[in-house]
C-alpha cells in the first residue's frame, strides 16, 4: 500500500552540499516519524536522521551538525539537506519510518550519494 520514492542522487566533491527528498504515497503521512537511512558497502544499514509527527528531530553522532532533516506534511515528502559532506557519507540513502522498517516493510529503491575528489 505504502510507497517510498526517493530522490536527489548525486557525485560530489568533499565539503559539498547535496539535498535528498523522500515523497510518500498511500499512507497518512504526517502522523508518523519518518526517519533517513543508508548503507554502505560492507555495512550495515543505520538510522541517521528522524523527524517526529511534531517536528523533533534526532541525529547520528555521525551526521550531527551537518544534516538537517525536515518534512512537508502538505507535500507527504521529507528532506535531508546535507552539509559538508564526507566520503565516509558515501551510501545509498533509503527513507522509511521506523514503525514500517522494523517489520522490513515499504523500502524503497534509495538514491546513491557518492562523495569523492
């Protein structure tokens, strides 16, 4: 029922800034934390951003100053504006809620962010 489309894929230099969106289809949107997710290769996949319904947001320690997470409830679509950014943030970057996620429901096929000189 659920549907995740990710967008916003990119090649960009270190220190660069590249911005991810997430649009939402066949669900109520705006009462439930979305959250961004990526994996890289060899890794695992980790949480690094969630948005509560009220705005609340948490950050990987990783992460923690140069992403900004946000949502558009109007849009049913959610954004990672990222900052500064790093090889070691080369990822596909997936987004879900955490209540979808933890039943392995609704993935999307993610977008692939590639930091390199």
């Amino acid at each position: 029922q659920v549907q995740l489309v990710e967008s916003g894929a990119g090649l960009v230099p270190p220190g660069g800034s590249l911005r991810l969106s997430c649009a939402a289809s066949g669900s109520t949107f705006s009462i439930y934390t979305m959250g961004w997710y990526r994996q890289a290769p060899g890794k695992q996949r980790e949480l690094v951003a969630s948005i509560t319904s009220s705005g609340s947001t948490n950050y990987a320690d990783s992460v923690k100053g140069r992403f900004t997470i946000s949502r558009d409830n109007a849009k049913n679509t959610v954004y990672l504006q990222m900052a500064n950014l790093k090889p070691e943030d080369t990822a596909v970057y997936y987004c879900n809620s955490p209540i979808w996620a933890t039943q392995g429901k609704y993935w999307g096929q993610g977008t692939q962010v590639t930091v390199s000189s």
